[in-house]
C-alpha cells in the first residue's frame, strides 16, 4: 500500500471516531440486572469546545434510591439529596431521602483526556427499562449539557446532547430475606 492511501485511511478512520457517538457522555456498560446493584461509569472523552473538564453533575432518576459514589482523587465529592414519599425499607433499613445528584468538582480534565465517573446504583425493579442520567459536564469556560432523552422513534445517537443511559434486563435473583416494600 502506497503511503498515501495509508495516511487517508487513517484520516477517515479518525474522522470516523470523532463523529458524535464518540464526543458524547457515555455510559459504558449498558447492561444492568433489573432489582440488582450496578456499576455505572460515565466516560467523558472531551472537555467543552477545547476548555478543560472541571466539574460533573449527574442526576440520579426516581426509580433508583440507593448510589455509592466513587471517590476521585483530586475532585470533591458532595450529594444532594431528596425526600422519598412513602419511604422505602430495604434488607430491614427504611430509607426517607435518596440521593438526587451526585457532583464532582474541584478536578481538572484536559479537554483531550477521558476519565470515567463511578457509582454503585442499585436499579429499578422493572425488566427491561431504559434508565437515563441526565449529566452536566462543567468546563472552564462553558459546560455540555448531556440531557437530551429520545422520543419515540428516534435513536439515541441522532441527538447533539444525548443522556448516558443503562438498560435494565431480567429481574436479579434476591437474596433472603431481603425486602423492599416500595418500588
């Protein structure tokens, strides 16, 4: 191969990484067991418009009540809370807040690094439901709103600013004599 088809390969092969899936939050394993506790990882692969990461903001959806944020070393780590009506009683525990969003701030991410932001999340009960976190990435100048959730019809990948998702599958078995009363 000429070294000239060689460089235009590579060319389009970059060009075809860089569309929009991959300058998107991610979420990056899409597959949760429904009821069951899961690691979700939101995998930022840019700063804003060439400005460094500084802050992320992820809104945890009703339907799941309990997380456990990862700590990052050099980001701050604060949640904020919200009130559950009824509370829910879990494993013999009744829970009245759950966490409402989880903030890191405090870092910094180059504008061309990628870091993952972790938590345990303990999934919704129902099988088979698409469970989106809204995710606002603050940037030195600027920040991406990643809260674009898909109407019928459309595909995740056909929005500017789409939410990392996770998708729950079959129920997870439960462990006696584990109960939730509310769901």
């Amino acid at each position: 191969m000429s070294r000239t088809l060689i460089s235009t390969l590579a060319i389009a092969a970059g060009l075809a990484l860089s569309t929009s899936a991959f300058g998107h939050a991610l979420s990056v394993d899409k597959d949760a067991p429904a009821g069951g506790w899961h690691l979700v990882q939101i995998g930022i692969p840019h700063g804003c418009a060439g400005s460094a990461t500084t802050g992320m903001r992820i809104r945890i959806p009703d339907g799941i009540f309990m997380v456990r944020p990862e700590v990052k070393a050099g980001w701050d780590l604060s949640m904020n809370m919200r009130t559950m009506e009824p509370p829910i009683t879990s494993e013999g525990v009744t829970y009245s807040t759950s966490v409402d969003e989880i903030i890191w701030r405090g870092g910094t991410l180059g504008n061309l690094e990628f870091d993952r932001f972790n938590f345990l999340a303990l999934m919704p009960r129902k099988e088979h439901e698409t469970v989106y976190f809204l995710t606002i990435q603050e940037c030195e100048e600027g920040e991406n709103k990643w809260v674009e959730v898909p109407e019928e019809g459309r595909s995740w990948g056909s929005y500017g600013h789409p939410a990392p998702f996770v998708k729950t599958g079959i129920l997870a078995p439960r462990r006696a004599p584990a109960e939730t009363t509310a769901e």
